[in-house]
C-alpha cells in the first residue's frame, strides 16, 4: 500500500500506519464537509474558512507525500502540528482581549478559532505525544524573560 492509494480512505483509521493514517486524516473534502458555523457571519466568510483549512490540510498532507523517512515524516507532521497550534493560540489571546476590551468579538475570528481546533484535534493522534507534550509544553505557558 502506497501513500497515494485510494483504498486507504476505505479502511479504518486504526489499522493504518501512523502515516497512512494521517494521509487518511488530511483529506481536505473530508475536514471541510465536517465543518459547522455560527449563524452569524456570511456565506463568504464561511468559504474563506473552509478554503484556509483545505490549504492547511493539503500543504501537510503534500509534505508528507515527499516525504519517505518515517522519522521524518514524524518531525514534519510535529512541526506543522506546531505552526497550526501556534496560530490557534493567538487568535484566541485575540479573541479574549475583543472580549475584555469590547464586550465583543469577531465573529468570523471565532468560526476559524473554532474550525482550526476541530482540525488540530483531527491531526493530535498522528503526533507522537513526547512531540505533543514538547510543543504544548512551549506554546501554553507565556514565553517572557
């Protein structure tokens, strides 16, 4: 079975290699489809949404088909958990401070905060967690000197 085969999105996700599983994971139809919105914000903010986590879902899942070293693969897959991780994370220190501030946030920032999470939560199993613990460990506490 190859990263590009068709049969790995009949199967289920647990009897798949860790990388085949997050081939399987990263279809961009699927994360899209599963994606729910608020009522509050407009049709083409809904689509900007889906089109920011099609690209996230296929630039991971582009790298991992370059890629042929397992080892490797693990560290591209820990490093765009990471890069993902870190954008959620400031667009919630984002919304929090519209919240305390205003008394209001943006809508659409939210819908996106939430719908990356949905994706982070998707991808954090084909993370090894001694990855998972490393960059939670750097991003949730406040990096001051």
């Amino acid at each position: 079975m190859t990263a590009h085969d068709p049969s790995l999105h009949a199967q289920p996700l647990d009897t798949l290699s860790p990388f085949e599983r997050a081939r399987a994971i990263l279809d961009a139809d699927r994360i899209c489809a599963g994606l729910h919105f608020t009522d509050t914000i407009a049709e083409a903010d809904k689509q900007a949404i889906r089109d920011y986590l099609r690209d996230q879902a296929e630039r991971m899942k582009s790298g991992l088909d370059d890629i042929a070293d397992d080892e490797d693969a693990g560290y591209f897959l820990a490093v765009k958990y990471f890069e993902c991780k870190a954008n959620w994370i400031q667009m919630n220190l984002q919304l929090n401070y519209q919240t305390v501030l205003r008394g209001e946030k943006d809508e659409v920032l939210f819908n996106k905060a939430a719908a990356v999470a949905g994706f982070l939560a998707e991808i954090e199993p084909v993370v090894t967690e001694s990855d998972l613990a490393m960059i939670n460990g750097m991003l949730l506490k406040k990096m001051r000197g």
